[in-house]
C-alpha cells in the first residue's frame, strides 16, 4: 500500500486550486477518500482545504463522514423492523438512513441478524408475461424461450451456428419482439454494439452496415488502439471529452477505455482532462 505523505496547506492549494478541486467533488463526485488516494495525501487535508475554499460537498461526498454519525442513533429495533419484518434490503435501508449497506450489515451482525444474500429471491421476483406456451417477454422487454433469448435462436439458426457469448444481435428497428432474421443484425461484441448506438444518438442515423465502414475506417486504429489513446491522452494532453468528439463516441465510452487499459490512472486529474 503506497503512504500518505503529509502535504502543507499551502502546497496542496498549489496542486489543487479551487477550480479542480470543485470539478473533483462535483462533476466527478469523487469522494475525499478517493481524492487523498489519487495525491496520496490525508483525507483530513482534503477536507480542510475544501472548506478553506468554501465549496459546499454534495450528499455522495459527505456520506463517509456522517455514516458513523447516522449509524449511532439507530435504534435496535427500528433497524429490526426494517430488515426483519418490513423485509427492505440493506440498501434500501442505507438509502432511507443515509449510511452504507456496509455499516448496516456490520451492526445486524454485531446484534446476532444473519444477514440475506444480496441475491435473494425476496428482491428479485421475475416480471415474465408469458405469451404462448413456453414463450414469454422477459422484464428486459425481449421474447424469451425458457433461458434462451428468441432473436439469438433465431441468428444461430439463420448462420448454423452457435453464437459466440460476445456476439450481440441487435434488432434494427428497435423493437425487442420483432424477431424476424430481416430485422436482426449481429455485432462481433457488444462494445462495437454499445458504440454504434452512441453514434446514432448523437449524429445522423446510419444503418449497422455504414457504421460498421465507419468503425473499421476511423475507430479500429485510434479508439481500439493503446498507443494511439496513450500518445492523445498523455503526450498530447487530450481531454476525454476533445477525445469522444474527434472520434464521434460518447465521453463514458473514452473513460471506459482508458481505465479499463489502464491509462486513465497515469494522469494526475487536471481540470482539462474532464472539460
């Protein structure tokens, strides 16, 4: 684990202004913790500076600091009735509480609760209409046959083949129950899927096939590249969302690809990097 060091006043203003400081709590709603982790200073310091600019913390960022505070003034009984009896879970109590599901579960423990799986069936009863026979419309709005999804026994029939776990089929006029193999159009994965709908939200509409020339043309070698996010992000300092507009993706799309390649973390959060 890397140590804190302790940074003077006077210096962490210099390393955090006032302006990246409120786009951390606010826009990023980055929690003290999270923000003492990436300059690896206190998070007393966090917060004293915060105060020292005067920016008021919104609820996300002021949780960890009222949770122990919240979870003193449970009543036993209170807690009882609401997990016990009233069946809640424990993030819907942390949610009515103001606390963490995490504090909840610890004090149940402490008074001898057991504690419910988070997958219980009490919070998860299926919403399926059944239609014919085994068919039924899933609560994700799909026709279903037992586990199977419909349109993806019908695009294995069509190719006389199974499907790859990756392989996305998507319905082009977007409706979930038409199922005819004219209306269905299958991604090599869902990524490319998920960036397609992305483009269409934002631009004018092309057909899967346009966009899978536009993918191959102008995110194959840039968006699905190491190096070339790496050198736009880093060597040329980039933000994500210059980034998402060169490329015509959302900006969640850039952040995801950056952290989940690891680059987002080699830069120190500036103010650019999020405007």
């Amino acid at each position: 684990m890397e140590k804190k060091t302790r940074t003077s006043y006077v210096k962490l203003k210099e390393i955090l202004p006032k302006e990246m400081l409120y786009t951390l709590l606010w826009e990023e709603n980055l929690t003290y913790k999270k923000i003492s982790k990436i300059y690896k200073v206190g998070e007393h310091q966090i917060s004293k500076l915060a105060k020292g600019y005067n920016i008021k913390i919104n609820n996300l960022n002021i949780r960890q600091i009222r949770n122990k505070d919240n979870i003193k003034i449970f009543n036993e009984k209170e807690l009882i009735d609401l997990y016990c009896n009233q069946k809640l879970s424990l993030r819907q109590i942390a949610k009515i509480k103001n606390t963490t599901h995490g504090i909840l579960s610890k004090k149940l423990k402490q008074i001898g609760i057991e504690i419910r799986s988070a997958n219980d069936k009490l919070y998860y009863t299926r919403k399926n209409t059944y239609i014919d026979g085994d068919y039924y419309i899933s609560d994700n709005g799909y026709l279903k046959l037992g586990d199977e999804y419909v349109h993806r026994i019908i695009m294995s029939k069509h190719l006389n083949r199974e499907l790859d776990s990756d392989e996305y089929v998507h319905h082009i006029d977007f409706n979930k129950l038409n199922n005819d193999i004219n209306n269905l159009f299958l991604f090599t994965s869902n990524n490319i899927h998920l960036l397609y709908h992305g483009y269409i939200e934002n631009n004018d509409y092309i057909s899967p096939e346009e966009y899978l020339i536009y993918y191959e043309q102008n995110l194959k070698n840039t968006f699905e590249n190491y190096n070339w996010l790496y050198n736009e992000y880093i060597k040329n300092r980039l933000s994500c969302n210059e980034i998402s507009k060169e490329l015509k993706i959302s900006r969640l799309a850039v952040t995801n690809k950056l952290k989940n390649l690891g680059i987002y973390e080699l830069r120190i959060p500036t103010i650019n990097q999020y405007i």
